[in-house]
C-alpha cells in the first residue's frame, strides 16, 4: 500500500513538474495592415520573443484590421477577446486621456522608462482599463504636415488652412482645429489612399516614415517642417491573461520590450532618414515655418494637445495620475533647445 502511494505521488509530482513548464501561448493582432512600418516592427518583436521564449512563452499573432477592426481592437483585449493589440493610445483616448502624455512628449521610451513615466502609464492602465501595458515602441518618430498643393502663408508666416480639405483623426484634431482652425474629415488609415485619389482630402498629418509604404506619396507633393508630435503605439495585453503567466514568460515579455523599445527607436530613425531621401528624390517639396511663426505651431500643437488631456482627466475624479506628474515624466524642456 505505501509502495503504491509513493508511486502515485512519484507520478502526480511528475504531472504537475509538466503542467509548470508547459509551453504557454497568448495571441495577438496589430491596428495597422501588416506591410506597414510599424507592424513589421511589431511582429519582428513577436519574433524576438518567440526566438527567446521557446518552450516557455510564444505569442500567435491572429492578424490585423481585417481580423479585428482597428478601433475594435482595444475593446477586445480588454474584453479577453484576444490577449495583446499592438495599436496607438490614442485609439482609446476617451478611456484614457492620460495617453495624450504621450502624444504631445519629446522624449522617446528610452527615457520615459528610466524616469518612471511608463511605469506610470503601465499603472493607469492596469486600474483604469485593466489592461498591462507592456511597452513604448517605435517612439522617437514625430509627425508632419502633407499636402498635395504648396502651402500659403499669412504676412506673419502663419501657415493658412482655409480651403484645405484636411484629413484628420484623434491624434492631432485638438491641434488641428483649436489652433489651425482647419475643417477636418476624419478617416481611418486604410481610407486615406482612396481619399487623396478621389479629391476628397488633399492634406493629411502623418508620421515621418511610412508614406511611401502606404503609397500616399503618389499624391502628396509637400512636407512642412517643423514636425510635432510623437508616435504613441503601445502594446497594451488583458490584465487577467498577463497575471496568468508565469513569471518566467513574464519576465521574457518584459524584458524583451524594454529591449525592443531601445531598438525600434534607432531603427525607425534610420527608416525616415531613408524614407526622406527617396521622397526628396522623388520630388518631395519642403517648406519651413520660420521665426514666431515656427515657435507658435510647435507650442500649440503641444498645448492644445495637454489641454484636451487636461480637460478630460479632470472629469475622471478617479484618474491614479497627477497632470503635472504626466507632463513632467514625458517631456522635457531642455529637448527643444
């Protein structure tokens, strides 16, 4: 009888030993279609992490916007859906306007991860949304004005927008109509290219990479400098899925982030910098605001933006974040000297 107990604890500790280290899997999709920039840099860190957590943590990425809608998306991972979205803050800004932090920062993740502003971020996140917020990728990357006819400019070089069919979204319409006083037609991504093609907008902001990829440079004649902005895209991951985890595969999903928001910074750098030499080869026209016209483009873009985050937090009585706490991790006035 005891040699048969023994037996039966020999085999259910054996049992439970592969139950413990079995493989686990978490599945994933992205807001944007995958031959974009910004996806491929999303799935070459599903790469990283399924190459450093083989046999402890993979991720099974189901697609993107045609698996689940872009502005779907982050309803879903919050509802289990599916457990990771790779997708821009700002695509759930009405749920957390603390994401505008991010929008108008000058500072990359490399920063804000070592002052504590993702942790920060990673915090409300988790009590407000329920969701981990696992990383800052591809920061570092501002955005531009585009359009298909050159600009004008008032006597005082302020840039004129009346008559523009502008496209706008969440990102940048605080900016866009509290400060150009522009008209905006909002538009997903994946609308822009027939848009531009059939007159319906013939201006748009856009990230300093990724027009060519998206084919909006066959209509798209001007860049006006200065930039503004940041990229917010995040990978955001259902909190009960995360705290499911073992700490081994947590910590290879974490560490795997940081390092990756290290490398998408210093990548996608040098994806604009080659993104500008071909459009500039192609006949990219740029035009410059200059002086307090410049000065003042670039102070609204950033104040009209924290405004609008402002104004929403304080009708959240329940915010876990100060807005001077926020402001103070993401952006620095020292960078814009």
């Amino acid at each position: 009888m005891n040699m048969n107990l023994l037996k039966g604890c020999l085999a259910g500790g054996v049992m439970l030993g592969s139950v413990a280290h079995a493989e686990e899997t978490i599945t994933a999709v992205h807001a944007f279609p995958e031959t974009l920039i910004y996806t491929q840099s999303f799935l070459s860190f599903v790469d990283k992490v399924n190459e450093a957590g083989e046999g402890v943590i993979q991720i099974e990425v189901r697609g993107g916007p045609e698996a689940i809608g872009m502005f779907q998306q982050p309803d879903a991972v919050r509802d289990g859906i599916v457990d990771m979205v790779y997708t821009p803050g700002s695509f759930y800004g009405g749920a957390l306007p603390e994401k505008d932090a991010l929008v108008a920062s000058n500072l990359t993740a490399i920063e804000t991860r070592e002052n504590g502003g993702i942790d920060l971020i990673d915090q409300i996140h988790q009590e407000r949304m329920g969701l981990k917020y696992l990383g800052w990728f591809d920061s570092g990357v501002c955005y531009n004005l585009w359009t298909r006819n050159e600009p004008s400019f008032d006597a005082d070089g302020n840039l004129e927008v009346d008559g523009l069919r502008l496209r706008g979204n969440a990102v940048y319409n605080a900016f866009f109509t509290n400060y150009l006083e522009a008209q905006v037609i909002d538009l997903p991504t994946g609308e822009v290219y027939s848009a531009l093609q059939n007159g319906v907008v013939d201006a748009t902001g856009w990230t300093q990479i990724g027009l060519i990829d998206l084919k909006w440079n066959e209509f798209l004649n001007y860049r006006i400098e200065p930039c503004f902005f940041s990229t917010d895209l995040g990978v955001i991951v259902n909190l009960e899925s995360w705290n499911g985890l073992s700490d081994e595969a947590k910590q290879i999903l974490q560490d795997t982030a940081i390092q990756h928001e290290i490398d998408s910074v210093n990548a996608l750098r040098g994806k604009r910098d080659e993104d500008f030499a071909a459009l500039d080869a192609a006949g990219m026209q740029v035009v410059e605001l200059e002086g307090e016209a410049r000065a003042n483009y670039l102070a609204a873009a950033r104040e009209t933006t924290w405004a609008r985050m402002k104004e929403l937090m304080e009708a959240e009585p329940q915010s876990v974040a100060s807005y001077d706490d926020l402001i103070g991790k993401f952006y620095d006035p020292a960078a814009d000297q």
